[in-house]
C-alpha cells in the first residue's frame, strides 16, 4: 500500500514544484549576460534585472515595415512617438503599442502641404506639442496635435504647425554653419535642446520662440599624459601636422521634472560618458564609489571586455534612476542619482531579445524601450522581481523612507547575497537611523570605505560619550591607587630602615 502511494504522489508532487517556479526558468533563459562590478572592478554576475517580452515592427502594427528608425519617445499621457526615419514619417502609437493612434507624413504649412526628409529626432510636450528633428530638411518642426488626438478622430486631419525652428544666428555660431537637427527636448519652461550634427560646442539651446540662445555643457577634451609629454618635445612644424583635439558630439538627451539636462556622449576613455546639467550648464552628476559613468569599467586600458563602450543615448526615468545605452555591446547600465551603478542586461545577438543596432532608449512607466534601427524593431524589456525590488529599493531611500528601504535591500539579498549595492544600502539606513554598529556590519560587507568612516566615528563618539563616566571613575581609581601603593611602599622601606627615594 505504501509504495502504491509512493508511485502515485511523488509524481504529482514533483510535477507541481516544476510548475511553481516558472520566474526561474525564465530567467534563466535570457539571452544575455547580466552583471555588474564589484569593488575591485571585476564583473560579477547577477540574476537578470530586466527581461525581454515583447518587440514592436511595423508588420505587427499592421503598416509598412519601418525603415532606419532613429528614436523613439514615451509622452506623458503614455503614447509612444516613433521617428520612422527612412519613411519620412512619425508614427504615435497606443500605449501599449499595439496599434497606430496616428501616422504623421505631412503638414500644412502656410497652406501648403510641407512634408519631412529624415526625421531624426522626436519629443512630445504634455500639451501636446510635437518636436521633430527634420534633419535634412535642416530645421525643428513644431506641430499642435491637440486635434489630432482629441475627440476627432478623421484620418484626413491634419496637424497644425505652431512654428519651425532654422537657420540659428549668432556670433558664436559660423558665418556658413548648416544646422541639421539629430536630436531634440524640452524642459518645463519650453526651453528646446537640441543635439546638431558636427555641432562640438555642446548642446544648443533655444528659446520658446524659437531663438538660439546659448550651448550647454561643452565636453572637456582629454588628452593622456602620454600625448602631453611628447608635445613638449615636438618642433613648430610637426604640432601644425599633429591631430588636432577637439570636443566630442553629444549623442543623446533627456530633461528630468526638475529641468535638469541629462546628455550622453561618446568617452574614448570610458571614464564618464554622460552630464547632468543645471539650468547654468554646469555638470552636477554625482558619481559612485568606482567615480565611473561609461558604462563597462575601463581604468588604464584595463577592463573585461574590449574596449570601452559606445554611449549613444540616455533616459531619466524615476526616483533618480537613469540608464545609457551602449551601442557597441547592446548593453544597458543603469544608475541610481548617486551614481551607483545598479544592473546592466542586454547584449548584441540575433536572438529574440537582443540588438543589431540599438540606436535610442525609452522608459514606460516600468519598462524599458530599445530602437533598433537595423532590425526595425522596439524590443520591450520588463523588470523581474530581481530588477524591481532594486528599483522599489532605491526609490524609497530617494523618498526619504529608510526603513522600508531596508526590507527590500535584505529581498535583493536573497537573490543576489554578495551584491555589494544592497549592503551599502542597507549600512546607510542603519547609519541615518543612528544604529552605527549595525552600519557597521553592513557598509564593511558593501567595502564601503567613506560610509564606514562616517559610521565608525559616530559609533566611537557615541560610546564615548555613553561610558565617560565609567572611564572618569577608573582613572581617579587608578590614580588613588598609585598613591596609596607610593605611601605603602615608603612606610614599609622605613619600617626596615631602608632609605626612601623619590
């Protein structure tokens, strides 16, 4: 009877712990690699944060397949805008980007039908204003969508031109400068940013109306020791024929809520790949405990992988959090507003998941978009429960909810026991709590030296102060003691006739 028993349950059992651990399975079959870096900049690697579900074409849209898209835009109302590049049009999609809300090809221009050449670049304001980067049309196209997308719905419709940004004038600019528009943003105050081919004085910058203004932050140029050592001894003639050093273009940006200008671009040294800009240009980016934002580490030509990556986009997406785009190795880094680098997935392959030519970056609410411009394709990517406990955790430190932040750090811990980030994260809850021996632990496990410092201090200064009186009373024990024995040792020499010395 027992071995009938036997042969009849353990199979169902063992059939449902197969069936009840279905996250696993699929997590192990991402197709990329995902790691990170520990505190000596080797890879480690770590459960999938993020995983493909879902890659949007033309075909599945129903329309003509795209051709060389170039970016892609989520607005706040969650419709997706789309640079359909080669076809010289825009495409709004539905949320969920399973249908088209609206093609764009053509606009009513002073009462002619204007069309595009190369949309480049895309933004959507909340009140629905739509930039477009006509690139070789050299100019920014400014349209009102507010009907489109409103209660009419007629195809035949129209959107309405509200202005075209061209031809910027200034004396910084040069006399023949062709401006051909790539990328474009805009903050709160409808200040419009815009990333200009061959343009290497930074970002420009232009008013509502349409007026060039300024350039924000200008890429410093880095020159290695090496090259300015054997500068010194070249002649006149040979630093003419030298390769000159000039900026690097900018490759990407985004503004958070703040108006703060987030912008990514190519570091031969894979030291720093992207700014944060306040409204004065000045870089305020915050940098973690490996001072690195280029996406794989690259210290002194060292590094896992050959190279340093290709930074060529950049998206803000919540609570602080940022990611960039590496084109090179198809991987996405992602950062906390400290300059943590929480997780990187993604890579470069022709299997579902993977990129040819990832060429532009998005967040929808907890996903993550990837354009790839050869497949023609939008490859969506959704957080697991790895990548969403990482995020809810991070978040929660950003609102200032310590003690909540604790318990998702020690649920990332159990997924991942050596991740270094959780540690730290749960050592700085413990150090804003005040319990610094717990801090302690937790930040020496992280190798967070400056953190540890600070709560080592705090711990000493504070057992100090607790046990002052302790230590007061042993030395005024031990002194009276000293005394005590100096006249004991006198009084017993006297006593045997001996000489006292002092």
């Amino acid at each position: 009877m027992k071995q009938l028993i036997l042969r009849t349950v353990l199979p169902i059992v063992l059939m449902l712990l197969i069936l009840s651990e279905p996250v696993s399975v699929c997590a192990a079959e991402v197709p990329y690699d995902s790691y990170n870096y520990d505190y000596w900049n080797k890879v480690v690697f770590t459960p999938a944060a993020y995983v493909p579900d879902d890659s949007i074409s033309g075909v599945s849209l129903g329309t003509t397949p795209f051709l060389n898209p170039q970016d892609i835009f989520v607005a706040q109302n969650g419709l997706v805008y789309l640079a359909d590049t080669g076809n010289n049009r825009v495409l709004i999609l539905s949320e969920d980007m399973k249908s088209i809300v609206k093609e764009i090809k053509e606009f009513d221009n002073q009462g002619t039908a204007d069309t595009f050449n190369a949309p480049y670049g895309v933004c959507a304001t909340a009140d629905n204003e739509l930039y477009i980067a006509d690139s070789q049309n050299n100019r920014i196209v400014v349209l009102d969508l507010s009907v489109l997308l409103g209660e009419t719905t007629a195809s035949e419709e129209t959107p309405e031109l509200v202005k075209i940004i061209e031809n910027p004038v200034s004396d910084v600019l040069e006399a023949d400068y062709v401006f051909t528009p790539l990328k474009v943003t805009v903050d709160y105050a409808g200040r419009v940013y815009v990333v200009a081919q061959f343009m290497f004085q930074g970002v420009m910058v232009f008013e509502k109306n349409g007026q060039f203004t300024s350039f924000f932050g200008t890429i410093p140029v880095k020159i290695s020791t090496i090259e300015k050592f054997w500068k010194k001894f070249k002649t006149k003639e040979q630093r003419e024929k030298s390769l000159m050093y000039i900026a690097t273009e900018y490759t990407g940006i985004d503004v958070d809520p703040s108006g703060f200008l987030y912008a990514s671009y190519i570091d031969s040294a894979g030291i720093q790949a992207v700014m944060r800009l306040n409204p004065n240009g000045q870089d305020v980016i915050k940098k973690g405990q490996n001072a690195n934002l280029g996406g794989d580490i690259w210290i002194d030509g060292m590094s896992e992988y050959s190279g340093p990556s290709r930074i060529i986009d950049v998206v803000y997406r919540d609570k602080g959090i940022y990611s960039l785009l590496d084109a090179k190795r198809g991987r996405i880094f992602t950062y906390d507003y400290e300059g943590n680098l929480l997780y990187i997935f993604g890579g470069i392959g022709t299997q579902e998941g993977t990129f040819v030519t990832p060429v532009a970056i998005e967040a929808n609410e907890n996903k993550i978009l990837v354009l790839d411009s050869y497949r023609a394709e939008i490859i969506s990517f959704t957080p697991s429960e790895y990548g969403t406990l990482i995020n809810d955790a991070v978040g929660l430190r950003y609102d200032g909810d310590e003690t909540l932040a604790v318990d998702k750090w020690n649920e990332v811990l159990k997924y991942n026991e050596n991740l270094e980030l959780a540690n730290v994260g749960i050592g700085k809850a413990y150090l804003t709590t005040g319990e610094y021996k717990l801090a302690m632990k937790y930040l020496k496990l992280g190798m967070s030296r400056q953190y540890y410092s600070i709560a080592y201090k705090r711990y000493r200064n504070e057992f100090l102060k607790a046990n002052l009186g302790y230590f007061m009373t042993g030395a005024l024990v031990l002194i009276a003691a000293w005394f005590v024995f100096k006249g004991l040792r006198r009084k017993n020499r006297k006593a045997k006739g001996g000489r006292s010395y002092e």
